[in-house]
C-alpha cells in the first residue's frame, strides 16, 4: 500500500454531483460487469502478475502459483472483459494489461481498506479501553 494521502470527498455533496447517478441502468450494467470480472482472487492474481509487463502462460503460472488450467480460464474472462489483450509470438501468447488505469484503481481501493482498518483498529482500541480501565 502506498504512503500517499487519500482526498476523501466531502460527504455533503448532493448526489446531483455524481456522474454516476446520471448514467443509464444499461451503462451501470456494464460499470457492475467490469467490477465483477475483478471481484476474484485468481484474477487479479493474475493481473499483478502483468503489472511488469506482458507475460505467457508459463510465466503467469510461475508468478501466481495458480494452475494452468486456471490461468487459461481466468485469462479468457480478462481478454473478453477487455482488461488484458493477447498477442501471438511465433508458438507463444502474450497477454498484458490493455489500460493501466487498472493499478491506479487498485491502489485506491488498497487505501480505502488501509483508512477502514486504521478506523476500525481505532474503535477496538477504544473498547478495549472501556472494558479494562487503567
């Protein structure tokens, strides 16, 4: 996780200020399709594996540890999303990450979590104190 500051933005905004609110149910739909394809392990597992640079199979296999079989579902679903592209190498694919505004994302849901737990850590912290005075 990076040392960056997170700019929380301000909670008293209408929702008229989301762009979001104004995009269609059908655009939404795809919004949610995209953050599924992200939604597991293996896949993002395997999209790490691409931040260096693009990859075949057999080195996808070596960084993740995952299985081949695997690999090859999982890379399938990322080409059809759209999150990594392929290219053919005399009798090798390569796959690498089509936009990498993917890590950039990625960082910053890794600061939310970091600021949620740091928060939640927080509130343990004073319950503890309320259960064992000093």
């Amino acid at each position: 996780m990076s040392g960056k500051t997170v700019k929380k933005k301000s909670t008293t905004s209408s929702t008229a200020d989301c762009e979001i609110v104004q995009l269609s149910p059908t655009a939404l739909g795809l919004m949610a399709d995209f953050f599924k394809v992200l939604s597991e392990v293996s896949r993002l597992q395997i999209v790490c594996s691409l931040k260096s640079g693009s990859k075949n199979v057999t080195e996808i296999i070596k960084t993740t540890g995952l299985g081949q079989a695997n690999v090859s579902k999982h890379l399938k679903m990322l080409s059809q999303a759209g999150v990594v592209s392929r290219r053919q190498e005399g009798v090798s694919v390569y796959y690498q990450i089509v936009n990498p505004f993917i890590f950039e994302l990625c960082e910053l849901v890794c600061d939310a979590l970091s600021i949620q737990i740091e928060q939640q850590n927080k509130q343990l912290e004073e319950l503890g104190a309320i259960r064992h005075p000093r």
